[in-house]
C-alpha cells in the first residue's frame, strides 16, 4: 500500500498570475508622471498620496493599453466593467485600499499560445517600501521608509487558467507572454526591474486524475529563472509531502533563489478579507466603438503568428523562426535582408548569418542591427556572394567583420583585402604544396583515417588567409590520391 503510494506518478498543475506595469505617460488615477530612478516622492501628488477631498480620474491611455493586451490575447472584452476598492492597511498603500477591478474584469477569456487567460484587468501598484541598513528583508529591517514615486503606476494583471504543466512552459509561456507585451509597446516587462512580475499557483495531483489538488502561491519571483527554479522547488516540497501520507496545505511561500529555501509568509499578511466594495468615484469603464477600434488598429503582428509565418514562408526551422520573433528588431532586419536578396536569395542562410554571425558581431544581449553599420542589402549581397562561391565563408566573415566596424559594399570589401575565394591553379599549387609539406597527414588519409583531412585543409587556410573553400580543398586531396568523388 505504502508502495503504491511512494511510486505513483503525478502530475504538476500550475497557474500563473502576472502584473504588468504599463508604460503611460501618467499615472492610473492622477496627472503624475511615471518615475524612473527620480528622487524618492518626487512624483507624487494629493491625488497619488491619498489625500481627503481628492478624486481619481482614470487615465485614458492605460485603457487603450489594456484593450490593446485583452485583444492581442482573444480576450472577450466586457462592454461595462467598474472598479472597486480593495481595503487593507500597508505603509505602501496611503488610501488604505488600492483601486482595482473585482467582479467584472476588463477582459476574460481568452488565450496564449496553448494556455487559456482566465482574466485581464486593471488596477494600480502600491508604493515602494524600502528597507534600510538591509538588503531587503523585510523581517530583519532596521528602519524602512516609503517612496511614493511607484504608487498610483498602471498595472494591468493576468490571470491564467491552471493550464500549465511544468516548471519549464511556466518559463517559456511567460517569455511568450513578455515578447507579445513587448512589441505592443505597452511595458518595458524587465522581469529584474518589477515592470513584469510572476506569481505562481501550484498543485499536483495524480497523473490522469481530471480534479484539483490543493495549491501554494509563489510570491513575486523576479527573474524567469527563478520562477523556475521556484516552482521546481515547490513541486517536489509537495510530492514529498503527499509520499510520506501528508497533505499539502494551502498557503502563501516565498521562494528564496539564494538558498533554495519555501518559506511560508506569515500567516497575518496573509488573512485577507478585503471587504471590496464599487469605488464611488469612478464613472464605469465602457469603451466606446472608437476606443475599441483604435485599440484594434494599433495592433501589430504577435510573436507567434510571426514565427509561424517565418516558419511557414520562409521554412525556417522552429527555434530559428521562434529568436527572429520574439526579438522584433532582430526580425524585421532579418527580413529586410530576405527582401534586399530578392527572390534569388536563401532565406534559411540570412537567418542563419543574422541569428549566428551577424547577432554575435553586435555584442550587445538584444542589439538592433538597424542601429549598425550594416545595411540589409550589404549582408544579403554577402550571403548571395558565399553561396556563389565567389567567397569562401572564413572569408565572409572577415568581410562581415569590416561590415560591422566601418559599414561598406561587401564586393568592394573582397576587392580591396583580396579575400576572393581562392580556385583554380593558384587553389591546385596550395593544395599540393602542404599535401608535400605533410606526407605524414596524407598517408593517414590514404589509410582512411579522415581526420588527417583537418591538418591539409587548415594549413590551405594559413596559406589562403581562409579564402578557400573547405569542401573543394577535400575534393582536390582526393582527387590526388586517386580517390572516386563521393
Ligand atoms: P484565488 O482565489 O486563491 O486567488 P483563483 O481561483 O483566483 O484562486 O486562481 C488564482 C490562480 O491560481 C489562477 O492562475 C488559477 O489558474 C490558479 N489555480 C487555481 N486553482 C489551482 C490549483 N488547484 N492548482 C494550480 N493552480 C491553480
Ligand atoms: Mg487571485
Ligand atoms: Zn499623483
């Protein structure tokens, strides 16, 4: 029995719910302008502050936002949504209450990828408390003070249904999720700077059960890796439990990434009733025809409809067409460059130059080549001249290299250094020269150990400065020895 238990497999069931900080100009209920890196309170107002007297007025450009992500997600948008007041005491919240929505969210039902969204709403961040004389922890301040700055900023927040089913397509739906935000230009969504933050819902229950197990929230996990780290973590602090005839009690944790430690959070921060109740001063959210068709309009293309146009037209495959999506800037030089190649070029070498080459040229973790000195037609010109064979390809990443420091035309670069592949007699003379030069390497060869090959072939490279062609160099050796092609 004791066995059967220990050796039963099961399966994990993870919800995600995450916070976007929106990139308006303003604040969600007041004139206040977003804060980044300002002096502490120096972006606050009577309004932001919670002052008596003072009234919100919603911020416009937050709700196109947020039409914007409840679309760009197959949401249904609700016709009329209202806002209420979430009540809790927190030195961060000088209202008492935070202003979000409740019964009736901005948008609900909808989908990512292959994970259904549960709901989208609205609601605004708190304030920043900051733990002095610490690094943070909470329980060990000696002092913490409070920057207003952050309180009052548009938060949009997303709620998953329990679709996922490992640590691993956490992390790689919400990077989904982050490149989709991205490229609607809604949030910075810097996981490492709060504007994208995670709280994970997780559960297991035996494999092919269809209920629910109970379930422990992860609180605020600031980088992908350690919300995978986390939630690994967390399903097998569970699995054990249920192993050793325990049960999982539903409860708040928090994941440290230094130690690997699930520590629960107290249970007072914990005991919410936060008794909402419709915010009096607030009009309800119904967006008008034009409202919805400006938020329609001002949709682009998605990340995962680009990778499987990439995928689909240009037959790149899926870990290619996936980078080149999810990095806009990335993309669109990419194809640039297929367009600058016209249709003689080869859509899977330019992505191969662009994702290799070109992107390891550029140094920095997400360049925009756009900003290089390389043009489209410049790279694409190169790529057509490697597959002519009219440079060899250690060459063309000399050529590649002057591209990326002085810019230029790729045929003069190859006139002027004189990296033309190099063919012919001239190739014949070189070749035969280091096959005499190594007759040792050339016996092996004869002998059928083909590794030798790498001794001729690099000493053709010194001699050549890379202009030959690795392949051809193989088939002259061979050719001299007497060998059949192929
Ligand atoms: P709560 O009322 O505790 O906030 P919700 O029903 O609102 O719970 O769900 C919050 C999040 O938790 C959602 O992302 C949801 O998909 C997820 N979730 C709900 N139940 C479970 C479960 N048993 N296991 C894993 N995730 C769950
Ligand atoms: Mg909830
Ligand atoms: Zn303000």
């Amino acid at each position: 029995m004791a066995d059967a238990v220990a050796e039963r497999a099961y399966e994990p069931v993870i919800g995600l719910e995450i916070h976007v900080q929106l990139k308006t100009r303003t604040k969600m209920f007041c004139g206040c302008e977003l804060s980044f890196g300002e002096d502490p309170n120096t972006r606050t107002c009577p309004v932001c502050l919670g002052h008596p007297g003072t009234l919100p007025v919603t911020n416009a450009e937050a709700v196109h936002f947020a039409l914007m992500i409840g679309m760009a997600l197959e949401c249904e948008l609700a016709p009329r949504s209202i806002f209420h007041r979430k009540n809790y005491f927190y030195p961060d919240l000088p209202k008492g209450y935070q202003i979000s929505q409740y019964d009736v969210p901005l948008a609900s039902g909808g989908r990512l990828g292959e994970i259904r969204i549960h709901r989208v709403h609205l609601e605004e961040d708190a304030a920043k408390l900051v733990h002095a004389g610490t690094s943070g922890r909470i329980h060990s301040a000696e002092a913490s003070v409070v920057d207003f700055n952050r309180g009052g900023t548009p938060l949009v927040e997303i709620v998953t249904e329990p679709d996922v089913r490992s640590a691993a397509q956490a992390k790689e739906w919400l990077e989904l999720l982050q490149a989709t935000l991205r490229r609607l230009e809604v949030s910075d969504v810097r996981m490492e700077e709060g504007s994208l933050r995670c709280d994970a819902n997780v559960s297991i229950r035996p494999a092919g059960e269809a209920s629910l197990g109970t379930k422990t929230e992860l609180k605020n996990m600031n980088s992908f890796r350690f919300l995978e780290r986390g939630v690994n973590a967390e399903i097998t602090r569970q699995e054990e439990i249920v192993r050793s005839g325990g049960e999982v009690v539903q409860e708040t944790l928090h994941y440290d990434p230094a130690t690997g430690v699930l520590s629960p959070l107290r249970s007072k921060e914990e005991a919410h009733d936060y008794r909402y109740l419709p915010e009096p001063d607030l009009v309800p959210l119904a967006p008008t025809e034009e409202m919805l068709a400006r938020a329609r309009a001002a949709l682009p293309e998605l990340p995962a409809g680009r990778a499987e146009r990439l995928e689909r037209e240009l037959a790149l495959p899926p870990d290619v067409a996936k980078l080149l999506a999810f990095r806009t800037e990335l993309g669109d030089f990419y194809e640039a460059t297929v367009s600058a190649g016209g249709p003689e070029g080869d859509p899977r070498a330019i992505a191969n130059w662009v994702t290799g080459e070109l992107l390891a040229r550029l140094g920095d973790a997400d360049p925009d080549p756009a900003q290089s000195k390389v043009e489209p037609a410049s790279l694409a010109a190169l790529v057509a001249m490697v597959r002519e064979g009219a440079v060899a390809h250690s060459a063309a990443k000399e050529v590649l290299d002057t591209l990326v420091a002085e810019g230029g035309d790729p045929r003069e670069i190859v006139e002027s250094k004189g990296l033309a592949r190099a063919g012919g007699d001239e190739l014949v003379e070189v070749v035969e020269r280091a096959m005499a030069a190594q007759a040792d390497a050339v016996e092996k060869i004869r002998a059928g150990n083909d590794k030798a090959m790498g001794a001729i072939i690099g000493a053709v490279m010194r001699e050549t400065k890379g202009r030959a062609d690795g392949g051809e160099v193989q088939r002259l050796v061979r050719e001299r020895l007497g060998d059949q092609p192929g």
